[in-house]
C-alpha cells in the first residue's frame, strides 16, 4: 500500500494559502457551535449560497426529475429544497467529523448492525463496505472509525495545505486512507481481512465502466471497480447507510451483505450494485449528494442529459 500521508510545511504559512487556513480555522470554530445551531446554520448557507449558484442548483433538480420521473412537481420542488439546505449542513457535518472529539460523535451518532461486520472479522474475511455519497458520508465514517478499523478510497486535494487537513481529518479513529489509483493496496487489504469503504455511485468516466439502469435511467455509467475487487478478492459487499433524523441524530445502519453478486458478468454486477445503491440512497433521499453530474457520460450516439 503506497504511504500518502501528507505533512505540513512552513510554506502553507504564506499568503497565498491564508484562504485556506481560514476556512479551516472556521470550520473548527463552526464545530465547537451546539448542533441544533449548526444544522439550522448550514441550512440558510446551502439556500444562500446554491442560490446564487444556479448550474449546481440546476443538476440537483435534473438528477431528481431523471431518476424520479413520476414524482409529482410539489414533492419534487420540495426535495430540491430540503437537499440545497442539506448541501450547506454537509460543511458543518465535515467540520464534525473532522473536529470533535470521540465522546461527542458517539453522543450524536448510534451505528446498528456492527454484529454483521464481527461475523466477517470472525471468518477472517475482507468487506469491502459499500458506501454512498451521502453528505454525512464523513462523519459516518468517523464514527465507525471509533468502534473499529477501516480503509477510506482517497483522491488527493489538488490544494496541498486543504489536503493536509483533509487527509488527517478523514483519517481520525483508526481510519487508514488508501489512494484511489491504489487498486493493489485495495486488493491487499481485502485479502488479508480489513474493511475498505468504496463508494461506487458516481460517475467516473469511461475507463473502467460500462453503462447499467440506475432508478429511471437505462444506461448509468457505472464503475467495473466493483466486480475488480470482489473477483480478485473473494471478499463480501456489505452496503450500508448513514441518515440524520429529525431530531437531528445520526443512525449508521449496516446492511444486510449482498451474497448473491454475480461474478461472472461486469454489467449484471453493476446492475446489482447499483439496486444496492438505490436502497442506500432511498434511506434519505434528501441527504445524498445530488449536485454531481451523475448521468454526464453517455453510451455512444446518445444525446447529453444535462442544459449545456
């Protein structure tokens, strides 16, 4: 497994990264607010801010009207709203994850079915934990990293001092993060027995993908990565979801494992994974990261799906 851990230097003390030293010093004076003060904060910032950022507020609204096609206009006007709101709560939300200590993430945080993964480490087997990208996908993370140990996919920030901070917040509560080019390390973390979160849900391109029905679309670009670890492995997928209630507390919930993945076909794999995706997503709909361009490559002659 390559060793990304990135250090400080003294050059993130010049002015051309101040910016970012300041939103980190205000994302750990963010955390340190009382949690209903956050929530309610973060959601006048995603209306505030996705407001004025009209293309991202727009693929919210066009990812929803193609994956939901028959919900009716007030429900989805509605969904569209509550998700902006959760988009601004997603800043405090990483600032959580990052920044409190582990006495309050387990206060605001209850993980259910964590007797499934101990069967697994029993059996000696590798998980590859199939997640999604909820926007409270971070302090999920960080919460399960407080009970036991996994492997976070990581892709690097190209802003070096954001990533310093990045990569150590993530990596808090026995959580070891592994490059996302790193397919051996993945490979051999599986083999030898640990947890790997994997996030197959968005679109990453044609490399590596085929095209599989994701709710109303046919053809979803969907990632191969899936079929690769698990064949090369012989680990188990167990999915799993992260919502917060309306009284504002977070249930981590590890599902039941998907035993009967079909091996043999990278498309009927992706097919599955991706029914697997939507009970995921289904848990709280509100809460997942919709603003990602998720249908942006199409199957040859096929026209875009996204106002260019």
């Amino acid at each position: 497994m390559k060793p990304i851990a990135p250090v400080f230097k003294w050059q993130y003390l010049l002015p051309n990264y101040w910016g970012t030293l300041l939103l980190i010093a205000l994302m750990y004076s963010l955390s340190l607010l009382p949690l209903k003060l956050q929530i309610g904060l973060g959601k006048r910032i995603g209306r505030l801010v996705l407001g004025r950022m009209k293309k991202r507020s727009n693929t919210i609204r066009r990812n929803l009207e193609l994956c939901f096609p028959e919900m009716e206009a007030s429900q989805m006007s509605l969904l569209t709203e509550q998700n902006i709101e959760n988009t601004g709560i997603a800043l405090f939300e990483t600032a959580m994850a990052w920044f409190w200590p582990d006495k309050r993430v387990n206060k605001h945080v209850t993980i259910i079915g964590m007797e499934r993964l101990e069967a697994f480490e029993k059996q000696g087997k590798g998980v590859l934990m199939l997640a999604v990208h909820s926007m409270n996908l971070e302090l999920g993370a960080r919460a399960f990293g407080i009970k036991k140990s996994g492997m976070g996919v990581y892709r690097p920030n190209s802003n070096p001092c954001f990533d310093y901070f990045q990569y150590h917040g993530r990596s808090r509560s026995n959580r070891t993060l592994i490059d996302r080019r790193d397919v051996k390390g993945m490979i051999h973390a599986l083999k030898t027995g640990k947890r790997v979160w994997y996030a197959p849900d968005h679109d990453y391109g044609r490399r590596r993908s085929t095209f599989a029905p994701l709710f109303a679309v046919e053809n979803a670009c969907t990632t191969t990565g899936t079929s690769l670890l698990v064949n090369a492995t012989d680990c188990v997928i167990v999915p799993f979801t992260m919502v917060r209630g309306r009284d504002n507390h977070y249930t981590l919930t590890i599902l039941p494992s998907l035993d009967e993945y079909p091996r043999e076909c990278e498309t009927l794999a992706a097919a599955y994974t991706n029914k697997a995706i939507e009970t995921s997503i289904m848990a709280e709909p509100s809460q997942y990261m919709w603003l990602h361009r998720r249908f942006k490559t199409r199957p040859d002659g096929e026209a875009c799906l996204y106002a260019v």
